[in-house]
C-alpha cells in the first residue's frame, strides 16, 4: 500500500518510522517518503485543491537511481526561463 494514499494518511497522520517531506513546486506538491520497508517513494499532488477528491496523488513512483539528475536538468531549464521573464513591477518598487 502506498505511504500516499489518502487512507495511509488516515491511518498514520505522523507515522513514526518514516517521514513525509513536502516541496512546493508552483500549484504540483511533491510529497516523498523513505519508508524502512517499502523504499523511497514520491507523489506528486494538485497543491491548490480545495476540495479532498482534488488533494490525492495524481502520480506515484518509486524513486530510481538518475532522478536527481533529471530533476536538476529540469530545474537549470527552469531557471534559464525565469531568467527571461520580466520583472514583477510591484517587486522592484519594494527594493
């Protein structure tokens, strides 16, 4: 059974023999856990919902030697677009 899953988290909201960690990413949370028994596992999850059909995993997988390398490509693209993107004016008038 998923560590993910709606019905884990009813069952164990702060399990005590692995943890849930969190990352926000725009709207998509990552949600990871390295559980003792069945491995480092990922989901990714719609962070803005608003209702609970809307907040359970849309993906889950196990994490996989080469993911951190991928994943920071895909972060250097996202910075090299960033890089591009004007300046919020209401930011500059801040500083």
């Amino acid at each position: 059974m998923s560590a993910h899953s709606p019905k884990s988290k009813g069952r164990h909201p702060k399990p005590k023999t692995f943890e849930r960690v969190s990352f926000r990413v725009g709207h998509v949370l990552f949600e990871v856990c390295d559980h003792p028994q069945n491995g480092a596992t990922f989901a990714l999850i719609a962070g803005e919902a608003t209702e609970a059909k809307f907040k359970r995993p849309l993906f889950t997988g196990f994490v996989q030697r080469g993911m951190g390398t991928q994943l920071r490509r895909l972060a250097h693209h996202f910075d090299d677009l960033e890089a591009r993107l004007p300046l919020d004016p209401d930011i500059s008038k801040e500083g």
